[in-house]
C-alpha cells in the first residue's frame, strides 16, 4: 500500500514538472488544469484558486437583494439553508433562523479554505422582535465543493445531514400560510387500534427493506429510529421511554423532513411510537419541525406553559395616538424561542380573525383567511365590556391505556381548541355554541402555523407522558428584569394620585369629562334622545338637550371625583411596605401570589385603583403628566440587549383598533385519559350546537382548499356500540362498519421519492 501511495506520488511530481514549462505560456487556466488533475491522482478535494477578496465577486453585490427577496417571501421564523450560485462561480449560502447553538466559528472553520465573508442579517418581526439570519459569500467553489459543505452545516444545524434540504436562492415558492389541502384529521382511538394493532400495518428501514416490521416489534427497539409504512403514508419514530433524547437527536431531523404532520402515538411499558403522515405538503406549506424546539419541549420539567397578551396591565393600554400598547408574556422556558414566537402570532391570529379582520397589530401583516367564523366582529355582536380569547388544550389529545399498548390520537390535527371567556377573573365561558363554532373554523381553516402548534405541543404531551427528557445544553434566554419593569412609572404614577390636591383632582376631572363627552358620551346620548323621541313622538328642544347634558357631566364628575378622593385615602392609609406591594401587584400581577387576608385586601385595593384608572382612560394619563407612549418606550428600551443568539420574540405588541380584548395560550401537559375506544369525543354534538361557519370573503382571499382529505370521522357519531378497553382487557370488539379503511384517511398513494 505504501509503495503504490509512493508510485502515485511520483507521477503527479512528473505531471507537474512537465507541465510547469507551458504554465508561463498559457497562464492559470492550464494551471488550475494542473492543480484539479493532481487533486484527482492523489483522490483529495479541488479547491479553486482563490482571490485575495471578495470586491469583485457577484456574491458580493447581489446579496442585499437576495436577503430581501427571501425575507419578503417568508417574513416569519423560517428555517432552511438557502443557496445561490452565480455565473463566475461565486456562491452564497443563507442559513435562516440558526438554531442558538450554532458558533459562527463553526462555520469560518468549514469555509476556511475559501477566500469567504460571515455576516448577520436581522429581520424584524413585531414591533422589537427579529430573526438574525446568517449570509455566507464564497469566492469561487464548484458543485462538489459546495454539496460537501452542505452537508457539514447540516450536521451542525440539525445534528444530522440526512437529506441535506437546500432552497435555491432567489427564491421559486413563496411561503404557503393556507394548505390547498385539507390539514384537519380527526382519527379516532378506535382507527389507530384496528390499523397498528389488529391490521398490523407493516413498517420497514429503507436502509434494509427486506424486513418488515409491526408496532409490536417495534416496541421491542431499545435503538430508536424512523421507519416508513410498507405502503406509503405513515413515518414511525421509536423512541425508548424514560430516555434522554440527547442520545437519539440524530433521528429528530430524519422524522420531521419525512413526516409533515402528527396524527397521534402508540406505547407500551418500554417504548414510545409517534406516528406522522408520510409528507405530502411541501417544506414551503408545512416546514420541518424545528430541532432545538423539540430538545427543548423535551427539556421542560413544568406541566404548563402559557402565553398572553397583558393588555389588562395597569399601564397598558391606548395612548395619545389611539393606538394600545401590551407587554407580551411567555414562559421562561419560551422567551425568544421558535415556540414562543409562534404562540404569540397565533394569538394574535386568534383574536383578529375572530374579530372578523378589524384588529391588525404593527409589523404583523398576515395573510387574509378566505373567510372569517362569525358574521359580525365577536366582540361586537356579544356586546360585552370585556372578552378574553384562549386556545388551549383540553380534549386536544385523547389516550386509552390497553394491553398490549397505550394509544394516543389528536382530537384534531388543524388547530388547538378555542375558549372565550367574559373577564380573566370569572373564567366563565360565553357559550359553548361560539367555541365549537370556532375550533371547527380554526381548524378546517388551512393555516399552516395553526397545524404547526397542535405538533408542538402533541410532543410535549406525549414527552411528559413518557417520561421523555433532554438533559443537553438548553440556554433559557429569560430576560430577569422584564417582570417588575413597570415598577418605576407605576410608582410615580401612584405618588402623583397620593399628592394631588383637592383644587387639582377637580381640574384632571373636569377635563376628563370634557374629553370622554366630547369624544364619545354626547354621541351615545344624542343616539338614546332620538330614540326616546322615536318612541313617545315628541322633540327635544335645544335646552332640554343641553340640561341632559349638564345632569351627564355633573353626574360622571361627581362619580369620578368621589373615585379620586377615595383612592388618595386608601394610598395615604398604606404603610410603605403595603404600598411596595400594591405597587407590584400593579406592576406585574401574575407575580404575586395571596397567600394571607391581608394580602387578599390589599389585592382589592389595587383593582380599587385599577377602576379608578379605567374611568379616567388611559388616553387621558398625560392630565398627570404621565405618557403612555413613554412608558412603552422604556419598557421595549429597557429589553433591547435580551434575546437569544438569533432570536427575539417581541417584548410588547401595538394594535390598531383594539377594544377590552385580550388572549393567550394554555398549554397543559394533561392528557385527556378514556376507558372507551368510541363516543368518548365531547365534541359529538348535534348540528345545530355546531352552527355552521359563515364563510365571507375579505379583502384579500387565500386559495380555495380542497376538502376530499382527510374525511371527517364517521365513528365519531355514528357507533352506537359499547366498548371497554382497560388495562388488561382482550383486544377490541371490531365494529368494521364504523372504522374507516386506512387507505381512506391517509391514501398508500405512491411517492417519487420516499419521504421528502
């Protein structure tokens, strides 16, 4: 072996020497002949001749407009590796939303025997929120060149380079928000029982096909891995209970290319099987789940995570310009996260499409759904001073526990179910009919983003359930000062009230009632005279309008007077320590917790001046010389520097033509548990407390969708017979009239290529 690596060796020194003589005839094309010969003797990569810079190079020039391109097609989190190649064979790589623990050393070392730049591109997202994406211009690299260093940023990306999943830059496709196909499957316990466990659907590796595989065979996998159904439509990720996934994070990406949606889950004492639909839909519609986010939901030892908009804070609200302002709230654990974002967005999807399109929040230009759930804005046609809008997860993921496995399907696979409330204190829902309405529109709607938060958080469940960790490296980017910031203007804004004088608290009245009078009472009175003349026939004349008038102004100055004076008597009677208190509870009130009577009382005290503060209205603050514009400005200043490495989720949004609206995420790891495989769904009503969803179109409509797949669950309603499947009971009494073929549900229909 030595000898012929010698003889090898001999010969390129004689090509070389050989040719040198015409080198100074015929200059570096011969010379770079020379070099890819000897490359291809001695079987070592060709690396191009290198310039001393990038100056001249169309990477460089034509970078800004391929970033901008790209990030107008995809204006939110977006993860991919993006490659453009040019015509003198400069190149240039985007990698989109990095994961936090990719090192920009990392990369510099890949590229290091290229004449390359690395540089951070941010992308705004929300009012102070981005993605920092990372360019990469390299001066002159071939094909095979390029292909190998994909791969190795693969690896570094996704722990893996299986199937290195590159776009071509400029972009073809711009991101698809609405499916064309329908992404609401509702398969019952009953389904996945007959086809993994009774039919056995078989499973093979596509490295070694020749051995099929059950869900039983499965289970006994102590390696993990991905398999594929033998007939095309499922992807099965095994993954051993009670494991840390740090050892098996090489199979996440194989799973989340091949598999675009989450249909549910099989166990047993030993092994955990996720089911996902083999994709159909193209990484533009429904991108991979993102690796880190599912480390990181596998990381979470809380049983609850949750998201709000806080626009019920004491110094939240509208300001001077009529727009609102609120501090965003996330679990620690989701602060500048993929998750975290994208619970944020969908809440705001929430609220605005249940509004009908009226509520629109700043740098958040969403597409238009083609059709909206109510007739008339919710809140409106309720007439409510308040309504709280939640997605949550109760009845989201249905289990049985059987022999010989625990079965676990999604109760819908399009959207979280959908709570209104009237107020954040009562919990009281309005009306069953307006929830099941909207989780129906919700989730036969389409969206993309939607479907991508019901996979999320079917992994947390299923995670927690299984006892599921990650125990690598997970940075929380929890940013500490961010709970009490409001502190400060909360305190001043209550020793203002402590001190005013009897002479002022009439001025700031007055004038507040001149403001709410003239900007909105004189119209509402003006609306009750016509009809009181409409009903009994007569006319007001001008003064009897003008004495309605007066008795209103002095009415609401005498109410709100007698607010100010009770409220300056409550906050002059505190001690300072009570007062401290109150002032957090204003500043951050989910941060305190009543743990005594006294407490309790001075909880009362605080809403006592929050009511205080709503009669005034906030757009009013600047009569104390307080502005609500500046108090949002410190508290975006104040957060500026935190984020993660590529990432920051907003830390406040501004909305237009908002009302005493708020919402959020509940994300609970509890699992809905049955003792029957049918009639166990609490969405089996009739057709008339369903309603049907008012479809009108908006200004800008999404693609139609067709609905041909998947089918609605037939056994949701129609299978009347009784079955018990306990731990330790026989297998299931079939009821095949009841269960739909698989075929039905997820066609065998073949694939080019299996998987992505």
């Amino acid at each position: 072996m030595k000898s012929k690596k010698i003889r090898l060796l001999l010969i390129a020194l004689l090509l070389i020497s050989g040719l040198t003589l015409l080198l100074y005839h015929y200059g570096s094309p011969i010379k770079e002949a020379v070099r890819k010969q000897t490359t291809q003797i001695l079987k070592t990569e060709y690396i191009p001749s290198q310039p001393d810079s990038l100056k001249h190079e169309l990477a460089l020039t034509q970078t800004d407009s391929i970033y901008l391109d790209f990030r107008k097609g995809f204006p939110y989190h977006y993860q991919t590796i993006g490659v453009a190649n040019f015509s003198d064979s400069s190149r240039m790589i985007l990698i989109s939303d990095p994961p936090p623990y990719l090192k920009i050393d990392s990369i510099q070392k890949i590229f290091s025997q290229f004449t390359h730049r690395v540089e951070t591109k941010l992308h705004k997202i929300g009012y102070d929120g981005y993605a920092k994406d990372i360019v990469i211009q390299i001066a002159n690299a071939t094909t095979e060149n390029m292909d190998k260093r994909i791969k190795q940023l693969s690896e570094l990306l996704f722990f893996s380079d299986y199937k290195p999943a590159v776009m071509s830059l400029p972009i073809q496709q711009k991101r698809i928000f609405f499916a064309e196909n329908s992404l609401d499957y509702q398969i019952s316990l009953y389904e996945f029982n007959q086809w993994f466990l009774e039919d056995q659907e078989p499973f093979i590796n596509l490295k070694d096909t020749t051995q099929e595989y059950t869900i039983q065979t499965l289970f006994k996998n102590d390696k993990g891995g991905v398999y594929f159904s033998k007939e095309p439509g499922f992807v099965a990720w095994v993954i051993p209970k009670k494991s840390d996934l740090d050892k098996y994070k090489q199979h996440i990406r194989q799973f989340t290319l091949d598999a675009d949606l989450i249909l549910g889950a099989l166990a047993d004492t030993a092994t955990l099987v996720i089911i996902g639909r083999e994709r159909e839909s193209s990484l533009e519609e429904l991108p991979p789940l993102q690796v880190e986010t599912i480390l990181l939901l596998a990381s979470i030892t809380e049983k609850e995570l949750s998201q709000s908009l806080d626009v019920n804070d004491f110094l939240a609200g509208k300001m001077n310009n009529g727009r609102d302002w609120c501090p965003t709230y996330l679990s620690k654990e989701l602060e500048h996260t993929e998750f975290g974002s994208l619970m944020t967005l969908t809440d705001i999807l929430l609220k605005d499409w249940s509004e009908k399109g009226t509520i629109r929040e700043y740098n958040y230009r969403y597409p238009h759904p083609s059709y909206y759930p109510f007739k008339e804005p919710l809140f409106r046609m309720l007439g409510l001073n308040e309504l709280v809008y939640n997605w949550n997860t109760a009845n989201a993921l249905f289990a049985i526990d059987m022999e010989p496995a625990t079965i676990y399907t999604l109760n819908r696979t399009g959207s979280l179910p959908v709570s209104y409330f009237n107020s954040p204190e009562s919990g009281r829902s309005i009306g069953r009919s307006y929830e099941n309405k909207a989780y129906s529109y919700f989730a036969t709607v389409g969206n993309t983003d939607l479907a991508r938060v019901v996979q999320y958080t079917a992994l947390y469940q299923l995670f927690m359930d299984n006892e599921i960790t990650y125990k690598g490296e997970i940075t929380h980017y929890y940013p500490k000062n961010k709970a009490y910031l409001l502190s400060q203007p909360v305190r001043s804004f209550l020793d203002i009230l402590k001190n005013l004088s009897e002479a002022e608290m009439k001025l700031v009245t007055d004038s507040v009632v001149e403001r709410k009078f003239w900007g909105f009472h004189k119209g509402k009175i003006e609306e009750q005279i016509q009809a009181q003349e409409k009903k009994h026939n007569f006319t007001y004349t001008d003064q009897q309008r003008e004495d309605v008038y007066e008795r209103f102004r002095v009415n609401e100055t005498n109410h709100i007077l007698k607010q100010f004076r009770s409220v300056k008597r409550l906050l002059n009677q505190l001690s300072d320590a009570d007062f401290k208190y109150v002032v957090r509870l204003l500043s951050y009130p989910r941060g305190e917790r009543i743990n005594s009577q006294s407490q309790y009382q001075l909880l009362l005290h605080s809403r006592k001046i929050k009511d205080l503060l709503n009669m005034v209205g906030k757009n009013n603050l600047d009569l104390f010389g307080l502005n609500l514009e500046q108090v949002k400005n410190f508290f975006s200043n104040s957060l500026i520097k935190s984020g993660a490495p590529y990432l920051k989720t907003p830390s406040l949004i501004i909305t237009y033509n908002d009302l005493y609206t708020t919402g959020g995420h509940n994300i609970s790891s509890k699992i809905t548990r049955v003792k029957s495989l049918t009639n166990y769904k609490p969405s089996q009503q009739t057709k008339a407390e369903k309603g049907s969803v008012d479809r009108e179109e908006p200004a800008t409509a999404a693609k139609p969708r067709s609905t041909s797949t998947p089918q609605k669950d037939k056994n949701q309603t129609k299978t009347t017979q009784k079955t018990t499947q306990s731990k330790g009971s026989s297998k299931a009494t079939p009821a095949s009239s009841n269960i739909r073929k698989r075929g039905d549900v997820v066609p065998a229909k073949k694939r080019a290529q299996r998987g992505f």
